[in-house]
C-alpha cells in the first residue's frame, strides 16, 4: 500500500543528530535508500520529513522504529491513492456502496 509519511524531528535529536560526525545525512541517507520514496520532501526550514512510498506492513513497523530510535518520535501512515486511479477506485467503490442495504 502507498503511504503519505510524515514525521517532525524534534528540537533536541535534531541538534543532536546535527553535530553527530556525519551530520543527519548517514541516517536520512539510509531510510531513502532502504525504503525508496517515490518522492520526499522537507519543510524549508523545519525538520519535517514528508515522503511517499509504497511499504509493507513489516517495512512500515522497520521505519517506525528507525525513526522512533535516531528521531526520538513517531511517524504518521496515511494511505494515499495516486490520483489518475481515483476515478476508477470511485467507480467500483460507489457500485460496491450500492449494494448495502
């Protein structure tokens, strides 16, 4: 399933990881390479991460707790249909509601 993440790095892991050797880079590094986004982005001068991608339930429980370990906070999951497929997922979910008594 598509997932919009978003998660906000608190103050202090963020000053933290900041003058951490290597800076926050190794760790952002990985969670893009480990999970590969379809897209990502940050809040311009925030350390809000917000990225798209397709996960499993056990990728989604690895980047909670990544997150949760070197970020100290939790991720928001919501799920997210892309948008050429929603006229589509309408159609056959309003058939669908139609049946209900």
């Amino acid at each position: 399933m598509r997932y919009l993440v978003y998660f906000e790095i608190p103050t202090e892991a963020g000053n933290r990881l900041d003058f951490e050797e290597g800076g926050p880079g190794p760790i952002l590094g990985y969670v893009m390479d480990r999970f590969k986004p379809e897209a990502s982005y940050t809040q311009a001068g925030m350390r809000d991460i917000f990225m798209v991608a397709d996960l499993t339930e056990a990728q989604m429980t690895e980047l909670m707790l990544i997150v949760s370990k070197k970020f100290g906070t939790y991720p928001e999951f919501t799920p997210v249909i892309p948008g050429a497929a929603t006229p589509g997922i309408a159609a056959k979910a309003i058939e669908g509601a139609k049946k209900a008594p």
